[in-house]
C-alpha cells in the first residue's frame, strides 16, 4: 500500500484510484475505520420491545443488536464461540434467546452463553460458559439513533458526531423526536463504499445532470433544478463538512420539494405547522435547517437525505461492492397517513427499484469498476470544486460552504478517511472543537 499522504493528497481534494480498487486497503479500512468508527445499527422504534432484535453488519462483521429486559439495547458479534457459526440467521423479529444450529449452544439476548447441550456428561461440568460469551459491542444511541463500535477508546457518540449533531437536532430533536420505517430494503451495488458516501455527503452537483429525467418525473418543486437550470450558489442552500468526516448539504426550503403532488402538500403543510415549535424550541438558524432538503452523510458509511426522507447504510462487501440498507426517515408525531405517503415516495424514489437510485446506482458502479484497468487505476480522481472558499461561520459549527453545489463536505470525509487510514490515535484526530477554538482566535 502506497504512503496515506500519496493516496489522499491537497486536503482531501486528489484521491488515487486505488483507494477504490485495491484489496489491502480495503483490508485496512477494515481495520483503522470499521473495527474502530461509530457505525449506525439500528433505530429504537424498530427494536422497542423486549427481546426485538435485529441483525445487521458493522464492516464485514455480523451483528445482533437487540433490546433488553431492562430496557437498554446491547449488541454482538453473531458467531458462536463454539466454532463459530452464526447463532442467528434471520434479518429482525423478536426471541428470547438464540440457539446455535451446530450444537445447540444457547445464548441469551444479551449475547451470554446460557446452556450447553450434555454439559453435565461431556463437559463434566467443566465448562466456562461465563467465559465464553459472544462478542459485545459497544452501544450507545443518539436521539434514537444506535450505534456500536467495537473500539473501547472511541470518544462518546456524541463526540463522535461532533459538529453534526447540532445540525441533526434540526430533524432529530423535533417533539416527539424522529423514527425509521423498516424493515429496510436490500440490494446489492458492484461499488466501493465510499462512492455513495461521498454522494450523499455533499454531491449536489450531479442532482441536476444525473437526475435530469427522474426529477421530471418526480414532479416536484426541485424538478427546476433539471439540466441545472436553476442555481445560484449566494441564495440557494450551504454545504458543511465537520472535521469529524460528516457532512451535508442543504437546499433552504426545500424539505419536502422532491416530493411531488398530493404528498409535496401534505409534507409541506407538516412543516409549516411545526415551524414555529422548531424555532421556539432550537432558533431560527435550526428552524431554516428543519426546513431544507439534506444530503448528508456520518461518516463512514451512513447516509441520509432528510426532505426526502430516505436513510441508508452501505455496507461493504469486499473492495468492489455494498449491500445497501433503506429505511424511510419520518418524524414520529407525523400522522399515519403522512408517514405511510413518504415512505411510498421514498420507495418510488430510493428504493432497490427508485427512479433516482437508479441513476445513481449505474454512476456509482461505474466510479468503481473502470478502476478495474490496470492503468487506468495509476490514475487520480479530483474533488477540488470550491476549494480555499470553505469559511468559518461564528454561529454554525465547522467549516462551511456558500451554495449546494460544491465539494468541500467530500474533500473533509477523505481528511478524516486519512487520518484514520494513519492509524492515528483518538487524541489525535481532529475535532470540531479545535475547529470552535479557531473561531475565537485561539
Ligand atoms: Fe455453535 Fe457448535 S458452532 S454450538
Ligand atoms: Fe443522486
């Protein structure tokens, strides 16, 4: 593997093509940014009784994550300590303990080792079940949202999130508070994880080319954008990137615009409605976030658009391809028949078979699989729009960005990508604290 600071070069802005391509570096993402990063899991309001639990993946590791007698929500690794099947085969549902198909091992819900078949004539009685426990996780959870790592020195989530968590409170911390309509959809992409990452993080360019027809048909206020008709970088939205690696883009009022027809009505009438509740409770700064339509993503792998409503999570499966999760994103004070609407839309929109995860979906394989050719791949690729235009703004955390239209969020996740591809320490790592402390001269 090459030296970081030659695959990630002018603050983020040059990338080598390997970086997509090659099986030992994604060998160490594995281990510098997936064994060590927050990484979503799973929503409270999918998991809210005892014993609901869901499987999922945190890199290429399978996971359980299940609610508990008291309440709280533990996680682990899911392969039993026997010889390492998995213990549970299913995507979600609700157990009471799960039992291991090989031998018959049991573990409870919080992953303990509970009974061993002929423990008494085989084992004599000897075996450490205590011991023996699957793999925990570490799980904490923000505003609903879990999360695990499997890094013990990981700062808080909250920490983790740093500066983004100010802006997620716009959606997050509404009354009531937010949930995700699952199960989640499922597909597999023939990319690389970080393709869609950096999509979703601060790509607005491409909405209005590649996205040209599927906003036609979409029908909604953001169809002007098609063909890039319609920008202008001073009025229509911002761009921020955290140096914690998130990042996001907002168009102002454009919440509920990609949404066309009878559901655009609805959603904005929501909005409207709770306008003032947002304002009252969070400032106007928030109010005009709750308000925008977002891209955004948490770094690595955790991607959403709030406005239209769909959350995501890629999951890698080798260099050259992701299992995509989708959930649909919704306030939980909406009406039911609201939700109900939106997660149509965003089945409509991107869903396994949306008409804008399509077009997506056929760029980003192709981002990934030209690195297929030899020469091609001693290439770079370049993330330099806006670059040296990215400012300090006194009342919105991190750096930021005038107009959806730029890179700035994608160039501060490929920062972070080689701070931790450094192998830094977490002491080390930037924070938007340090970013806070510029603010103030110091
Ligand atoms: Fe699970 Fe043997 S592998 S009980
Ligand atoms: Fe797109």
């Amino acid at each position: 593997m090459k030296p970081v600071n030659k695959l990630i070069q002018q603050d983020g802005a040059i990338q080598d093509r390997a970086i997509f391509w090659d099986e030992d570096i994604y060998q160490k993402e594995m281990e510098e940014i997936f064994a060590r990063c927050w990484l979503f899991l799973t929503h409270e309001s999918i998991i809210p009784d005892e014993g609901d639990y869901q499987s999922t993946m945190m890199g290429e590791d399978s996971v359980v994550v299940a609610r508990q007698k008291d309440g709280s929500i533990k996680a682990f690794v899911n392969s039993c300590t026997h010889r390492g099947n998995a213990v549970c085969f299913s995507d979600g549902g609700n157990a009471k303990s799960f039992t291991c198909p090989y031998h018959g091992w049991v573990f409870g819900m919080d992953g303990n080792l509970v009974d061993v078949p002929l423990e008494k004539q085989a084992y004599h009685n000897e075996i450490d079940k205590d011991a023996l426990h699957l793999k925990k996780i570490r799980v904490e959870s923000y505003k609903g949202f879990v999360f695990g790592t499997f890094d013990d020195e990981a700062p808080s989530l909250k920490d983790y999130l740093g500066g983004m968590a100010w802006y997620m409170d716009s959606f997050m911390d509404v009354p009531g508070g937010c949930e995700l309509i699952g199960p989640p959809m499922k597909s597999i992409l023939d990319c690389n994880w970080k393709n869609p990452t950096e999509n979703f993080i601060g790509d607005g360019y491409h909405v209005g080319w590649a996205h040209a027809s599927a906003l036609e048909i979409a029908g909604g206020p953001l169809a002007i954008a098609k063909g890039n008709a319609v920008y202008d970088a001073e009025t229509s939205g911002l761009q921020v990137t955290v140096p914690e690696g998130h990042g996001f883009g907002v168009i102002w009022e454009g919440a509920a615009a990609l949404h066309g027809g009878p559901v655009f009505e609805a959603y904005q009438k929501w909005l409207d409605d709770r306008s003032p509740l947002i304002r009252e409770k969070m400032g106007e700064h928030r109010e005009k976030f709750y308000r925008g339509h977002w891209d955004a993503a948490i770094f690595p792998n955790c991607s959403f658009l709030y406005g239209t409503n769909t959350f995501k999570m890629w999951q890698p499966r080798g260099p050259h391809s992701i299992e995509v999760l989708t959930w649909t994103l919704v306030e939980k004070e909406m009406p039911d028949q609201l939700k109900q609407m939106i997660h149509t839309d965003n089945m409509l929109t991107f869903g396994t078979a949306g008409i804008l995860e399509s077009d997506d979906g056929e760029n980003m394989e192709q981002c990934t699989q030209t690195n297929r050719g030899y020469s091609t791949r001693q290439g770079t690729l370049y993330l330099g729009m806006g670059k040296g235009h990215e400012y300090l703004d006194p009342e919105l955390p991190g750096l930021v960005s005038k107009g959806w239209v730029n890179e700035a969020p994608q160039r501060g996740m490929y920062r972070r990508w080689a701070e931790f591809m450094e192998g830094k320490p977490w002491s080390e790592l930037s924070t938007t604290a340090q970013l806070e402390q510029k603010k103030v001269g110091g």
